[in-house]
C-alpha cells in the first residue's frame, strides 16, 4: 500500500479500536480483531477489489506487516457478513468525528444497486421478496435489485443510509429512516433537506416541518419557482458526483452479495470506504475532501 492508504488504515484502526474495539463479549478473542476486520474490509475497497479471493490473495502477499493474521476466503465471508452492526457504528463514528455532522444542509437520493441480471435469478434468489424491479432514470433501464438510500452532507458525508425494495415509495423510505433516528433532524436548528422531484408531496413537506426541517426540490411545470430553486443546479452536479464515486470509484454495482446479510454489509463497506476518505482527507487539511485518488493505489 502507499503512503497515504497506510495512514488511513493506521488512523482507522486507533479511532475504531478505542471507541468500539473492546465491545466484544467474553470469551477467546478472534485473530483477526473487529477493528483490524473494519480496516481490512476499508482497503479492499478502495482498492477495488470486488473480488473477496483476489482481495485475499494481494492481501497475504502485501499487507502481512499491518495484518499478522489474515484468515480464508469462508473465514473472512462469514465474519464481513456478520460485521454489518458494526461498519454502521464506523460509519456514523467517523461522521460524528468531523466537523460536517453539524451540517444543517443534507442532501437525499436513491440509486439503483442491481442484484441480479436474469429472470430465473430473480425467481431462485435468496434475495427475493427483499429486493424487487426498478427503473433507472438515469439510464433508461429497468433492473432487478435494491435501491440505496443516501443521506448526506455536501461534502459526501454520510449522515444515515439504508437499502430498501424499489417499489417502495420514496418519500415512505425517507420518512422510516427519519423515524428510525428522530433526534438526527430535531437536533440541528434550520435543517435544509435537498432532493430531487420525487419527493414532492405537501403531506411529506408537512410532516418535515413538524421534524423542523425544510424540503428544497425542483418545482413541477405547474408550480411557481420555489424558494432557493436557482442553487438545484449545483447541487444535482454534487448528488451525481456522490454516485460516481460509489459506483465509478467503489464498485458498488459490483458487490457480489447473494444473501441479505452479504449485499448490506459490502454496500456498507462502501459507504464507509467513502466516509473514511472524507474524514481522512479533512484532518490532512486535504483541498479536495472525497477525493480517493491518494488511497487507490
């Protein structure tokens, strides 16, 4: 690894170990500790190896200095698939430990995260009856999958995310994540929630505002210009930028799950690939903060 992806790991480890490390229950102690487990699956997507075999192998061959224990392919599988809680408690540790959490704009989109390509696939997979057929606007495509649900800061911050069927309503999404977590909008004074036109509903707008958030999107043909309209322009350029480096940069539509436990924890191995770049880039002084061209290599 370079300079720069042997820093962050370095720091990763130390801010995972102390504050979530030593969260483990009694009993022997795995040779491949939680936080080294946190690092490990961090560097294989950034540097993107989609492949868990092929990851392993540059692993032995390269990284046997910051890992003295590296397990097999099924060792390594089943211990990612059951480290979903805990790269969620990663991701919102390195949010938390940056300055962009206090941001009051949060910025909202869905992205298709397709699971399977054949019709048989979507009758035989263990994914079936979570995941569900979509259109891609973006593309002209329909797909079978998933839908991932980021909110974020401008910068790319990741604030909460989630991965839900793309039949489900948007608005319905957005509000059950907001549920989930009440006090992620009470708690920031003027919050600004900026999406696209799919969340347009007066009933969803009322309901933000009694969280004591505001609702900026693009106005219908029918509508008179709403209320900051004219900044949607560069805001859509951020959104989309957002996404490419998720699907452009981290593979995400390459993940490679076939179970609900193995495509959440690898999009979330993702999502915290991104939200370590940005919090290491922060603390570096760093002019571009989500950029992953020093840690790809």
């Amino acid at each position: 690894m370079n300079e720069h992806l042997d820093t962050l790991i370095t720091g990763l480890y130390v801010k995972v170990d102390d504050e979530i490390g030593g969260s483990r229950c009694l009993g022997r102690p795995p040779q491949l500790s939680d936080s080294e487990l946190v690092c490990l699956a961090v560097a294989q997507a950034l540097l993107g190896f989609a492949s868990e075999a092929h990851w392993l192998r540059f692993a032995h061959t390269n990284l046997g200095s910051m890992f003295p224990y590296l397990p097999q392919r099924p060792g390594y599988n089943k211990r990612l698939r059951a480290a979903l809680p805990l790269v969620k408690k990663a991701i919102r540790l390195l949010a938390v430990d940056s300055d962009f959490w206090f941001d009051n704009h949060w910025i909202v989109d869905s992205t298709p995260v397709p699971c399977g390509m054949s019709r048989p696939t979507a009758k035989r997979s263990d994914m079936a009856g979570w995941a569900g057929y979509g259109y891609c606007a973006s593309h002209s495509r329909f797909f079978w999958g998933l839908r991932l649900y980021l909110v974020c800061t401008p910068t790319g911050m990741p604030i909460t995310w989630a991965l839900a069927n793309p039949e489900i309503d948007e608005r319905e999404v957005l509000a059950s994540m907001l549920d989930g977590e009440p006090h992620l909008a009470t708690d920031r004074a003027g919050l600004l929630i900026i999406a696209d036109k799919g969340f347009a509903s007066k009933e969803f707008e009322n309901d933000l505002a009694m969280r004591g958030a505001e609702l900026l999107r693009p106005s219908f043909k029918r509508e008179k210009n709403r209320k900051g309209e004219s900044l949607l322009k560069s805001v859509r350029q951020l959104t989309e930028s957002v996404n490419d480096t998720l699907k452009g940069q981290l593979n995400l539509e390459q993940h490679g799950g076939r179970t609900f436990e193995g495509v959440a924890v690898r999009i979330a191995q993702r999502v915290l690939a991104m939200a370590a770049a940005i919090w290491r880039n922060h603390k570096n002084g760093a002019p571009v903060l989500r950029s992953l061209t020093a840690f790809d290599h």
